[in-house]
C-alpha cells in the first residue's frame, strides 16, 4: 500500500529512521544494533524506530524481513537511490540514519548510526535533562581523523562554575543529585 512519508513521521513521537538495503552488507550489519536500541527503548512512547529499504526485489527485502523478523516498522521504496526519499534528504550512500522530532522536523540526517557506542549515552542524557516536549538537536560532524557530535538540548544546562568538573568520572553536578545515575555517562563519552 502507497504511503507518504508525513504518515510516518511527525505522529507525536520521535522517530529514529534508518534507511539500508539488503544487498548493504554495513546495512545489514547495523540491523542487531537498530535491535538492540529498540529493546532498549521498549515502552517507552516518545520514540518510534522505522526502517525503509532501498531494495528493488521486494521478494529479498521480504525474505531478510522473514529471517529477521524486526520488532519495528519496516517500509520500502522500489526506485533505489532514485528515489524521492533520496533526492528529497540527500541520500546518496547507505546505511543512513535521520532522526525527526514529535512534530515531523529535521533534527539530523545524518545521525549516527545505531551501532555507535556513544549515541545512546547521548540521547539519553539529553532526553532526561530536557524539559517534556522540548527538542534535541543532534549534529555530527565527519573530519579527516575524528567525528564531532553536537548534542542540543533545552534542559537545565550546566553551572558556569561546574563547566570545569562535568567530564571528571563520577561527578554529579549539584542540580542533578537527585536524579538517577552513576556519574560516569559524560567521562566515558570524552574518552571515546
């Protein structure tokens, strides 16, 4: 059945978009961590996981559904890299993963895939520390040697006299003493 791509996305919850296809073997090798996020993210009703292939056989891409079977949305799109979906968001290597606000807005599309070791922590802490409702802006940057991600939010922000210490493990600034954690969320990420 035909579906526009507003269907999908700006229902009320955040949707993290991974787009691949069966011949990707990077595609494919992402899938357990796609997986992995939405076990982890099981329940909880402000994000949504979808994923749309590229395949121009749907029998394969319906095979690899059957021997996957993945707990999430899954969609297709016949027309490859010529698709409007790719032309539309700029698309033109896969695996590629976008991430869209409740509303349907652009945070990211090029988010990081799912199976980057510091995307949760990330995600995590900037949806704790914001306010219900409020967006997160995720930007990365891909340099020569190293890959740059901006995390935005609109929570509490850090204390001018804190700035210094946030990154030392265990440390919990004094606002959020309350809330769960180890203090260790912000130090791994700075040694990744």
């Amino acid at each position: 059945k035909p579906l526009k791509f507003s269907d999908v996305i700006g229902k009320g919850k955040v949707v993290y978009l991974d787009v691949w296809a069966t011949w990707c073997g990077p595609c494919c090798a992402e899938i357990p961590h796609v997986e992995a996020l939405v076990k982890h993210y099981a329940g909880n009703p402000n994000i949504e996981f979808v994923s749309i292939s590229l395949d121009d056989n749907v029998a394969k891409w319906k095979n690899k559904l059957k021997a996957d079977k993945p707990e999430w949305r899954q969609f297709i799109t016949t027309d490859g890299m010529k698709s409007d979906l790719c032309k539309e968001y700029q698309i033109n290597g896969i695996p590629r993963f976008m991430l869209f606000d409740k509303a349907g807005k652009i945070i990211t599309t090029n988010a990081p895939r799912a199976s980057d070791s510091e995307i949760q922590n990330y995600l995590d802490n900037a949806i704790k520390y914001s306010p219900k409702e409020s967006a997160v802006k995720i930007e990365v940057r891909k340099y020569e040697f190293y890959v740059c991600i901006n995390v935005k939010d609109q929570g509490m922000g850090v204390c001018e006299e804190e700035k210094a210490q946030i990154f030392r493990r265990f440390y919990r600034g004094g606002r959020v003493q309350q809330e769960e954690g180890a203090g260790i969320g912000l130090y791994l990420a700075r040694e990744v």
